[in-house]
C-alpha cells in the first residue's frame, strides 16, 4: 500500500518512526543517550522517536561541517558536479514522496493531501536550486584603466546553520539547504523538535545523492541547546532562521556577538484587501483558503480581510456561508480541508485569541471554539467581524484558523489599514480595475503582493518581508548568491612604480 490508501487505524497501528543523528556521514545516537519521542497532535498516538543531541553532538556536527568546507572536496566541485547531486537528491525526493508526505501528517496534523502537494513542491525548489549551481558568477571590470583588471568573485560562506520550524517542516528547509548547498557551503540543520522526521529522511535521500560527509549534519534538539549553538558558535558562519519574530529578534541579538551574517523569515499579519469591484466568488474562496490553508499555521496567512464597507455585509455572508462547508477532522481521512493544530501551545494561543477578541467587543460570526474530537487539538474555522484596528487580533499574529475582517471606505484608508502591523510579509489586492490594483501593490509595504490571487508560489520569484517580517530573501534567481561573500581581485597588469619615486 502507499501512503495515500493506507486507511487511518492501519496507518497508526504502525510502529513509530525511528531516527537518530546525522552527523559526519554517519547515523548515531546522542552522546549521552538522550531521546524524544513526537505524538500525533492528531491521534494523541506516539509517531516518532528520536536520538535528542546534547552540547556534544552540536560540537561534533559543526565540527564536522567546518572540515567539510575548510578540507572537503564539496566547495572545490565545479557547479555542474553539484547540480549533478541536487538534482538526484529532487528525483529522491519525488521517488519517496508518499512516505515522506505520511510521516509530515503524522507530525504535524495537515492534511495527507496537502502534505503529498508540499514535499512535490519541495522538490521542484532542488532541481531549481541545482540550476543556480552552474550559473553562480561573479563580475569583472576592463574599464578601470589600462594598468588595472578588475575581477568579482562570489564564495561560499562557509558554515550555515539552518533553524526550521514546524509549520512546513520538509518545504522550509529545502528554501534554504539546496540553494546553500548549490553555492558551495556546509550545513547543519536544526528541525523544530516537534517535526523532526522528515528532514531526517531529506538526510537519507542526501546521503543516497552523493552528498559528501560532513556537508549536511541534521541535529533533532531543544532550541536551548542546538539553536543556542547555531546562533553563538564562532565556526558557524551563517544562520538562516524561519521561525516567530520574536524568537528571531532574539537570535540577531545573539548572532551579533560573532557578528555572523543572518537570513531571517518572520511572521506576518497579511491583508487580503477586497474592493467594490472584485470577482466576488472569488475572493471569498481566497480569503477562506488563505486562512484555513495549513489551519492558518502559515506566515503567510491571509490572516485579515480588509474589505470596502459598501459590500462587506454580503462577503461576510458568503464567507461564512464557505466556512460551514470546510472540513475539519483526522489529516488521514480523504477530504478534510483544516487538520490538527500542531502545538498545544498553539494551540492555547489560538483559544486566548479569540476570547480576548470577544473581551474587546469582536463578535465571532462563526466557530470560535475547540472542535469536539476523540483525540487531538483542532480549532472550528472562525470569523471575527466588527473588528478594530487597535484590537490585538486585527495586529497580532493567531498562527490560527481565525480570520480578522475590517471594513474601509477608500483605496487610502485601505492602505493605511494594510500598512498599520509592524509586520510586512505579504497582501493580495482584489479589484477589477488594474489602476486599483497596481497603486495598492505600489503602496502596500510587504514582500510580496498577490493581485487577484493568494498564497501562489514559484522558486523563481524571491520571497521575503519588510520591517519585522525579516531580512533578506529567499527563492529567486539570486538565492544561492545569499550564501556567498563578495571577493574583489584588484590586478596591477605591467610595471608599477613606487609611489615614492618622483615621477
């Protein structure tokens, strides 16, 4: 049976997932002997078992990553030979995609359907990260004098320490692993603790790829003590963070004591701005996948709807009415739409939300409430209205299956509301009118802007926020060279003369 009919009681009947370190090319357990074990938010059922690295391991991994690229045949490859392996490692993925997209259900609680539709979407960015592999290039300069060439070279880093969390476990680090990888640096990776599973099978496939030891080292751990190491250690040349701000605000604080270069990719409160004119339907089916997608545990959430006061009351209904027909339930079970909540402190946090919103005079056009179920954590989708910008759920991020709806009278007013959070990841505009659109887009301070669309991606379109929603990029044509330092060559061509002679 493959993953995709393999009925649920069969599924949890099977023993859990075993993994342990993957440090210098070899699989080995803790130091110390240290484990974790991962239950199904879902099935209350124990589905993964793991080797838990302590200070020992996360010394021997970043060792073993540091000769990798200091001594190691992987940064003196030519870009071909890595392409070569990136691509293998993309056809590895595809090859196990059933297995791994089951285990990512069983860690997280989304859907079976919508993680078989991640891991392919990962495994797109490997092939395109393998393209950048053989076209990363530096500069040169002939127009410096007749004396003087100048050359540009791009580098690998060295060491980067990826931090992944637990929301898109297998999609975070494949944008981020593949494009370090094609430009020539070592990693260790650090899986949040709560999904740890599948980027211990990407270790698997890596190693099957031809991934040389030391190139790739997966530590499973606590953040106190594998993401305290990846931010602090001095032989970490690099981390790149996808996680909450406030946890990333913390790292840039820590990173700056070695003064290491930093990628961050932060939390959002994104609009989704309705106007008169829209394709109604529509946007009513965008705002309910845009927050009910992943049950709203994305970044990227269209987490409020700021829609025009003259045909807010009917979108309200419209979308409460597509609310009612979502279907929440076991992540196993062919047509569910929103499964489990990944966290119990998520899950707290979820709850906490939406009463403090009813506390501040919100009022909750449907759910609000924990959805009753035999086992596992999962939120009713929910729609808060005659909500006010200074309300903590029209600024905060819920993380959540809860949708915040302001109204507005104008295309300024709309702005100012999109532009009113200290985050600025992303938005979509909906209009008919193209003017309407391209101003809003022009105007909106977010890394991306869907116009009459959400939540598409593509690898060569970069991705990335404004203010505290990030630094830097990821994605996109120039996403290997973020794991480069610039090099200037400067050179002298003939005699020179010294420049204390009189001339």
């Amino acid at each position: 049976m493959t993953a995709s009919n393999v009925p649920p009681a069969n599924v949890l009947a099977l023993a859990p997932f075993k993994g342990r370190l993957l440090i210098d090319g070899a699989w080995v357990a803790a130091v110390d002997g240290a484990t974790l074990e991962r239950k199904s938010p879902a099935h209350d059922k124990v589905v993964g078992v793991y080797a838990k690295a302590g200070a020992a391991d996360v010394e021997r991994a970043i060792a073993a990553a540091r000769r990798a690229f200091d001594h190691g045949p992987w940064p003196r490859m030519k870009g071909a030979e890595r392409a070569r392996i990136l691509r293998a490692a993309a056809d590895g993925i595809l090859a196990r995609k059933q297995e791994i997209a089951l285990l990512e259900t069983l860690e997280n609680g989304k859907p079976l359907a919508q993680a078989q539709a991640e891991i392919e979407g990962a495994a797109d960015l490997w092939h395109y990260a393998a393209s950048l592999a053989r076209n990363l290039h530096g500069d040169s300069y002939n127009t410096l004098g007749e004396q003087t060439l100048g050359v540009v070279l791009r580098d690998p880093v060295g060491v980067v320490g990826i931090i992944t969390p637990w929301n898109f476990p297998f999609l975070i680090v494949s944008q981020k692993l593949p494009f370090a990888l094609a430009a020539g640096c070592t990693a260790v990776v650090k899986p949040s603790e709560f999904t740890s599973g599948t980027t211990l099978k990407l270790g698997e496939i890596l190693l099957a790829a031809g991934v040389p030891p030391g190139v790739v080292n997966i530590l499973v751990g606590d953040g106190a003590v594998v993401g305290e190491a990846l931010v602090t250690h001095r032989d970490v040349d690099m981390l790149t963070f996808t996680g909450s701000t406030a946890v990333g605000k913390q790292a840039v604080a820590k990173a700056a004591q070695t003064l290491k270069k930093v990628s961050l990719e932060l939390g959002g409160k994104n609009p989704q701005i309705v106007f008169a004119d829209c394709d109604l339907d529509a946007a009513v089916d965008a705002a309910a996948f845009g927050i009910y997608f992943n049950a709203g545990q994305c970044c990227n959430s269209g987490s409020r709807i700021l829609v025009h006061e003259s045909i807010a009351e009917r979108f309200v209904a419209a979308l409460v009415d597509r609310s009612k027909s979502v279907q929440v339930g076991d992540p196993l079970v062919a047509g569910v739409q929103v499964g489990a909540i990944t966290t119990e402190k998520q899950f707290a946090t979820i709850l906490s939300h939406i009463d403090a919103a009813r506390r501040a005079g919100a009022q909750v056009a449907i759910g609000g409430s924990r959805r009753a179920s035999a086992s596992g954590m999962f939120v009713e989708p929910t729609v808060v209205t005659n909500v006010s910008r200074e309300m903590a759920i029209a600024r905060e991020e819920v993380f959540g299956p809860v949708l915040a709806v302001l109204t507005f009278k104008d295309l300024d007013e709309a702005i100012e509301l999109a532009n009113s959070t200290l985050y600025g990841l992303s938005a979509s505009v909906w209009s008919r009118d193209f003017s309407t659109c391209l101003t809003a887009a022009r105007r909106i301070k977010a890394g991306t802007i869907w116009v009459n669309t959400f939540l598409e991606g593509h690898a060569e379109l970069p991705f990335g926020g404004y203010r505290e929603s990030g630094i830097g990029r990821e994605l996109g044509r120039y996403a290997a060279e973020d794991y480069t330092e610039s090099k200037t060559l400067h050179m002298h061509l003939g005699v020179r003369t010294d420049w204390y002679l009189p001339r």
